[in-house]
C-alpha cells in the first residue's frame, strides 16, 4: 500500500500513534492529561479521499451506482459536469428566472458545474448564496454604467497572447481557458470556456514562457486562466519546470478554485510533484464558509502539509457573502485549515454583473467590523481593482483622523480616540542625510 504522502519521520521510535506527526518526543497524554490521544491527534488520512456524509448522501441518491473509486476521480467528476437545464432539474427544483436564463446560454458564459460542487447547492431555495454564484439568472442579460467585457483593461497591458503585465516585477500568465465550475461573476468571462480558443493554448504557453525570460525585471510570476488545475500533472509540471528554469524568477504562484469546487483534484501526486518547486505559493478562490466541507479542508491541508504557503481570495457579492457575520465565519475556518485571507475584492463591473455588485461602502463596513474583533491575519485587504488598468487599490476605513501640531489622532476599533506623538524632526533629519 502506497504510504500516506503527510507522514514524515518525525515521530518517535516504537510510538504507539503511527501516521502522526510529533515535533516533540512528548507523549499527548502528558501534555494534555484530561483528552486521550485519541481526542487530541486528527488522524492522518490516506492517499485517497474520503466522503463525508451529507455529500455521501447526495451521492446514493443522484448518483446511484456510482463508486467511491469513480466519485473521487477528479476525471469522472470533469467527465460528468452538469451543464443543461435537464441535468440541473435532476438535482434541484429549477426556478422560472432560472429556466429562462439557461435556455438563452448557447453561445453566451459556459455553465457548468461539478457534481461534487452540485452536492452543496440547496435543492429549493435559489436564493441560496453557493447556487447564486454558479446558476445563470437573467440579470446576467442587463448591462449597467461603466460595465465593460475586459473592465480591468487587461488586453492593453498583454504584451503576448497569456500575458498580462501591470506591474513592473511580475506578470499574470493566462494558461488556461477552462474550469471545473464557472463562477457567474467572473472577471475573465469574455475569454473562459470557449472552445475555440483551445487550438493554440500550448504555442501561448510557450510564448509566455519565452517572454518571461526574456524580461530580467520579472521576479513572480502568477499562473493563473481559466483554472491551470484542469491541466494533467505532466503539462502542469512542465510549466513549472520551464519558469523555475527563468533565473530571475524567484516565485511561482498558482491561482485556482480547485480546492473549493473540486477537492478531488488535489491528490497525493499533484502535491508530490508541486512541492519539488518551491517557492511556490497558491491563491485559493473562497467566497461562502458553506465551501469549507471536509473534503475541501482535506485539500487544503495536504497542500499546507507539503509547505506550500496558501493564501485566498474572496469577491464580495450582494446577498451572497455581504455581512461580516459572514466573513467571519469564512475567514475563522480559512484560518484553521492555515489559508491567510489575503484579498477581499470589490467585484469587478463585468458585463451583467449589476446585481453581484455592492455599494463600496458595505466592504469598507465589513473590515471595520472585523478589524480588532477577529485576529489581524484573519482580516483581508479589501480592494477595488481599478478600471482601465490601474491595478490594486486599498480601500480602508479611517483609522487617522487628523493632527494637533506633531500629535496623529487615532482611532481604535472601538472608535476610541488616542494620540501618538509624532517626531517630524527626526523623519526630516533621516530623509535629509547625506549619501555615504
């Protein structure tokens, strides 16, 4: 049997608790005299993937006859994505705005979701916030002020075909066109999930590749698409092995949503192989804490597990996730499975996207409600990617709130006000020392 890929030898010899990790040669039961070891260690799961048993449930119901073998084979899951009106009205009760809006999709945004992700849609409701995100709705077909198909002005700043480069030091590399689950509010809409693009997806590739080389000021490189998951491990790999060749390039980061919408593809092999390219860094899509289901936790744990920095991304959506009782919740379970939220997006004004989007002013109360109430690393930065090409800008609440001569007013969480003594003579001398 194939060993379990987290165990490490660290544990002590002849210990009674095979498959876990000790840092310390100290029995649990010494340290924490009132739980058993058994309360105390999480198991070490296998290679494998379990099911957990709502999803299970789900399972036996929809898919009867099919093995555990063949539903956590992320192939199987890609193979039977549902992607029609009749394969949605199999597991849900479909609603009128629903209907018509799948019956316009020829041509249009792809629709297609995983029958793992499917699992977690509530069969009732469609205002459930995970259907929302990934069931098309006719407001898709409204297009309001200032909404453009490539709103961020990527085109303009794509030197090759799979290139975006905004900022001086690194680039957006575009490899993929495809998900496992289309998102309703993506910013690349004009682009995923058509087919037609596919033909020269590997000269893009390599194009980018020998643009990234030939650019020395490029130091991190962002693979993102589309979903570079949806790659086989070897073309993956091959990617990796052709920027970790790039001397100047010291950081390869992964953009996907893979975790959360196909935990599955996230096995032993993937993270063996992606471990032998560190620095590598993965930024996860979340959007609800209803995402964070036990196989998804796995996921990321074995990714955690073979020190790979995880951190995520979450785009703020009206009636979805626009609370901070929400956001809470999401980021306090990210964290515990040790994913930093890093970004809270404003969304972007893509076309039909009016009623995702909510006023700037519900962000920037979110984080003022998080700030000082949850732990700092738990509090992403919230930010409007600008229109046109701008780039990333912080949006905060105000936290300085003036000046009395050389003292800063400040306010605190709790909208206390307290003052620092600012020393601008120091700072002047500092900036005005003469170069050695």
């Amino acid at each position: 049997m194939e060993p379990d890929y987290i165990i490490e030898e660290t544990e002590p010899p002849g210990s009674r608790y095979r498959g876990h990790r000790f840092e310390q040669k100290l029995s649990p039961e010494n340290v924490f005299p009132s739980k058993t070891a058994k309360e105390i260690l999480k198991p070490a799961r296998g290679p494998g993937f379990f099911i957990s048993p709502e999803i299970r449930k789900f399972k036996r119901h929809y898919y009867k006859g099919v093995t555990d073998a063949e539903w956590n084979d992320w192939h199987w899951q890609i193979r039977h994505r549902i992607a029609s009106a009749p394969d949605l009205e199999r597991i849900i009760e479909i609603s009128a705005d629903e209907s018509e809006a799948l019956s316009h999709q020829t041509g249009r945004f792809p629709f297609q979701i995983t029958p793992y992700y499917a699992s977690l849609l509530d069969p009732v409701d469609p205002h459930h916030p995970l259907r929302r995100t990934v069931v098309p709705v006719t407001a898709e077909e409204f297009h309001s002020a200032g909404e453009e198909d490539d709103p961020l002005g990527e085109e303009a700043e794509s030197p090759v075909p799979g290139i975006v480069h905004r900022y001086p030091d690194r680039v957006l590399f575009l490899v993929s066109d495809l998900c496992s689950t289309y998102c309703r509010y993506c910013t690349r809409s004009r682009l995923v999930g058509r087919t037609h693009c596919q033909g020269s997806i590997q000269e893009r590739i390599a194009g980018g590749i020998k643009y990234i080389a030939a650019n020395r000021q490029i130091r991190d490189v962002l693979v993102s698409g589309g979903d570079p998951l949806m790659f086989s491990d070897e073309r993956l790999e091959w990617i990796l092995v052709n920027l970790r060749r790039i001397p100047h390039v010291e950081v390869i980061r992964i953009g996907t949503k893979t975790p959360a919408v196909l935990p599955q593809r996230i096995t032993a092999n993937l993270v063996r192989m992606l471990r032998r390219y560190n620095p590598l860094w993965m930024s996860l899509h979340f959007t609800h804490p209803e995402e964070l289901t036990d196989e998804t936790n796995q996921a990321c744990e074995r990714l955690a597990d073979a020190g790979i920095p995880l951190q995520s991304q979450t785009v703020l959506l009206s009636g979805i996730n626009d609370s901070a009782a929400v956001m809470m919740e999401l980021f306090h379970k990210l964290v515990k499975i040790r994913v930093r939220p890093y970004y809270l997006y404003q969304c972007d004004p893509i076309s039909g996207s009016s009623h995702f989007r909510t006023p700037v002013a519900t962000g920037i109360s979110i984080i003022k409600d998080l700030r000082g109430y949850t732990s700092g690393f738990a509090v992403p930065l919230y930010v409007i990617d600008t229109p046109g090409g701008g780039g990333k800008v912080p949006v905060m609440p105000e936290y300085v709130m003036g000046h009395e001569g050389n003292t800063i007013l400040l306010k605190n969480y709790e909208g206390k006000i307290y003052r620092y003594e600012d020393n601008p003579g120091l700072s002047k001398a500092i900036c005005e020392k003469p170069q050695e």
